[in-house]
C-alpha cells in the first residue's frame, strides 16, 4: 500500500533546508541591471523623439529646428546617462 504524506512535507523540507544569505543572486542582479538600463535609456530615447516631432510639427516649427533639438537632448542625456556611478 502507499504511505500517505502530506501534500506539504516537500515543501517544508525545502523551507527548512533553505539557508539565510546562501543563494547567490547573480541572475537577479543582471536582470535588474538590464531592467534599469532600458529604463533609463529607453525614457531618453522617447524623450529626444518627442522633443523632436513637437518641434517639427507646431506651428511655425521645422524639420532642422527639431532635429537640432532632439540631437541636443540626445548627446546631453547620453552624456549624462554615461557618466553616473561607477561600481
């Protein structure tokens, strides 16, 4: 006959193996490196596009003055963007 277990003794034997500060975090780490890095760089680039399109098309705009503006937000971004904290 088959021995009756719990449905929750796998899991509290893993919950009690389980070791405060042993997991390395490696993954987690470079998935919320990734995550902040298309954050801030993606928000840069959406930022310059538009300041790009709202100088061309408002009245009196055009396609030099918004390419200028946009081009000015983008290097001034990724300057700024690239030179944050080092680790």
């Amino acid at each position: 006959m088959a021995d009756h277990h719990s449905p929750t003794e796998h899991a509290d034997h893993d919950a009690d193996a389980y070791v405060h500060g042993t997991m390395t975090i490696e993954e987690q780490s470079s998935t919320y490196s990734l995550f902040m890095n298309l954050a801030k760089w993606g928000s840069l680039v959406i930022a310059a596009l538009l300041l790009f399109l709202v100088l061309w098309f408002q009245p009196g705009g055009s396609f030099i003055a918004g390419l200028i503006g946009g081009g000015v937000l983008a290097l001034a971004g990724g300057f700024f963007l690239k030179g944050g904290k080092s680790h």
